[in-house]
C-alpha cells in the first residue's frame, strides 16, 4: 500500500468507533482527530446513529452549527445530567437580573446625587401652581419634574415622594 492512504488520520468519531473512516465519513469534517473528547462527549449523551441521522438530515450548511450545538449540550450534560445548557442558561438569566437590579439602584442613587446638586425652587414654581390644581385623590398629573398621585408626589429628577403641600427640597 501506498504512504498517502494512511497519511490521513482517522476523524475523532472513526476513531472513537474503531473504524475505517472513508471519504465520504459524515463525522470526519466536524470531529477532527485532534478533537477526541468532543465526540466522546457527543457520543456518551447522544450515541453515534443519531448524531449520523440528524447530520444527514440537516442541510449541508447548518452541519457544523449542529454539530456545535451538540458538543454544547453534550458538555453540559456532563456537567449536569439533569438541565444541560438549561442550567447554565438558568444561572446566567438569575445573573443578568441582578446585575439589572444593581444597575436601578445605582441609576437612582445616581439620579438622587443629581437632585440633590439643583437648586430649591422658590414658591411660584410649578409644584406650587400644579398641587392646589389637583383637587381629589386618586388623580394623576404630569409635569416636567414627575408625578402627581393620591396626595403623594413623586419626583422624577430625585426619585422622591412629597406629601401633597410639602415643598419640593
């Protein structure tokens, strides 16, 4: 036999299986030798005929997402049996909305040392002139500087409530 059949090593999966990978080998161009475990992986948590079925089943194009795709969860899988990449999806989720949680209490920490740097309005600014408007509970009114409602004002440049005769500070 010639030098150049054997000077092509087997891909990971042919290898793995203990066969001759062929020219044609579906596996060959997404589990390189170099990557044994990769297939292992894929392998243990799938199994070798459904990984060939889905890979020919999917266009040409989308092998190698899908074949990623399996490499992930089967990694995953092995990490945790039960929720996969669900689990890690999970976990980063309950992250981001920490981090969101943090990034509110910092923005309005932020917003009230802003307030805090504005001068006091005299006594004809518009709270005056838009809380003796306002004449039952349970109404609503807005204005450039926040949100009249049921006696409390709310105050968009310091976040602060103010009952409905106190002077904004």
């Amino acid at each position: 036999m010639s030098s150049s059949t054997y000077s092509n090593s087997p891909c990971a999966a042919c290898k793995f299986l203990r066969r001759k990978c062929l020219p044609g080998c579906v596996f060959a161009p997404y589990f390189p030798s170099e990557e044994p475990q990769k297939f292992a992986n894929v392998h243990k948590i799938f199994g070798a005929s459904n990984v060939s079925k889905l890979l020919n089943e999917v266009q040409p194009h989308q092998r190698e997402d899908a074949v990623n795709s399996l490499a992930y969860e089967a990694e995953a899988r092995m990490k945790d049996p039960v929720y996969g990449c669900v689990g890690a999806i999970s976990i980063l989720q309950r992250q981001v909305i920490k981090l969101q949680r943090e990034l509110d209490a910092t923005n309005a920490n932020l917003i009230r040392y802003a307030c805090s740097e504005l001068p006091a309005p005299s006594s004809s600014s518009q709270y005056a002139r838009r809380s003796s408007s306002t004449s039952h509970v349970g109404s609503s009114s807005t204005s450039s500087y926040g949100h009249y409602y049921s006696g409390l004002y709310f105050c968009g440049p310091c976040g602060d409530d103010h009952d409905k005769g106190e002077e904004h500070k």
